[in-house]
C-alpha cells in the first residue's frame, strides 16, 4: 500500500510540475470558434419592430415581435406576429372615420450582403376588422363594419447597426412596400373605394426595430 501511494504522489507531482509549465490559456471572444454543426440554441433571437406610416387623412402603426435563428454570416430567417391600426378619413364624407385592427402570423428572411445592409421579404397574412363611423350629423351613411384577411409580401431593406461576429444586439431601420396590392392590406390606399375610378396604391412600410440575441453566454456569440 505503501509503495502504490509513493507511485501515485510521484505521478501526481510530475503532472503538476507539467501544468505549471503550461501557459495558461484564455478564451478570446474575438478568436474563431471551431465550426459546430447542427441547431445551435446562440443562433436564436428575439425582439421585433415597430411600424409606422403617414399619408394624407390616415396613419399605420403597429408592432411585430419576432423569433428567428442565423441560418449562417449570411442569412437569417424566424417567424412573426405582427398587430396594425389602421385610421383613415373618408374621401367623400372628411369627417366619417374608417378604424381598422390587424393580426396575423408571418415569415421573413433577412440577407446581409455587407453586415450594416440587409434586404428582407417577409410574407403576413393578415385578419382584418374594420369600423366605419359617419358624423354624427350625417343621414347618408349608417354606421357598418366587416372582416377580411389579405396576404402581404413585403419586399425591401434597411440598416443595421452591426450584424458581426460576436455581436449579439443590433439595432435596424428598414423601408418594405406590399407588392401584392391586395385592397385589404394595411398597407395600401384604396383610392375611391367601391367605384369605377377605384386605385390601390403601395405605402411605404417604414420600420425600426431590435434584435437580441438569446442564449449568448459570457462571450456574446453570434
């Protein structure tokens, strides 16, 4: 027994000798981590946008919180819920008040050519509920409302403040426009509704947003 604890405290001291020798290494965020494959939970981020645009005699206004995952330094990708208002005035009637309230899911897809740059496309469908109010004073319209849904496809891009390596949290500000045109989309302008001279024209969807980065750990991977 005596001999085999000799042996093992001999070891022990020639590995410690070792180790002392050894220069001691620190992990550098800005050093390059070995490629991982598969789902990595750091590639997940959160956050959302706002939305706002103005035209004469309306707004929109409305917030989307997302999901998504760095699909690579390239590309990202999640899944949305987004929530617009809607308030317009009447072309014929000034004072009559269209009220609109929207939801629904969607999808984008981010690509950063260069990491402050990104084009997005984003597709939404989208319920609607409207209200129309008359003047009180009016006898030519009565009070109605209805519900609708609309696809969107939102195509365009923006400014990030940084998407780069070992970045976890940018800022981002982005201009998108509707390409489908569908009159039930919060983001056109139905010119002279329900008549021959009927136009839907395309507003531009301006949004300003954060991402943050989830599950980043000390070293804010990214």
């Amino acid at each position: 027994m005596k001999k085999i604890f000799c042996i093992a405290s001999a070891l022990l001291l020639i590995i410690a000798s070792r180790a002392q020798d050894e220069p001691v290494k620190v992990r550098n965020a800005n050093e390059d981590q070995p490629e991982e494959k598969g789902f990595k939970k750091e590639n997940l981020f959160t956050g959302g946008g706002v939305t706002a645009s103005f035209y004469s005699g309306g707004s929109v206004l409305g917030v989307s919180p997302v999901l998504g995952y760095k699909i690579n330094d390239y590309f990202d990708g999640g899944v949305v819920l987004n929530y617009v208002f809607n308030g317009t005035r009447d072309y014929y009637e000034p004072n009559d008040k269209y009220r609109q309230h929207v939801w629904g899911p969607g999808a984008f897809v981010r690509a950063y050519p260069i990491p402050f740059l990104f084009l997005q496309a984003q597709f939404e469908q989208n319920f609607t509920n409207q209200k129309y109010t008359p003047k009180p004073e009016s006898n030519m319209y009565a009070p109605g409302s209805f519900s609708a849904n609309a696809p969107s496809l939102l195509l365009g891009g923006g400014y990030s403040t940084g998407r780069i390596k070992g970045g976890t949290t940018f800022f981002y500000l982005s201009i998108l426009a509707d390409v489908l045109k569908n009159r039930n989309s919060p983001y056109v302008d139905v010119v002279y509704p329900n008549t021959a001279d009927e136009r839907v024209r395309i507003l531009p969807v301006i949004r300003a947003g954060v991402n943050v980065g989830l599950f980043q750990g000390r070293y804010g991977r990214y």
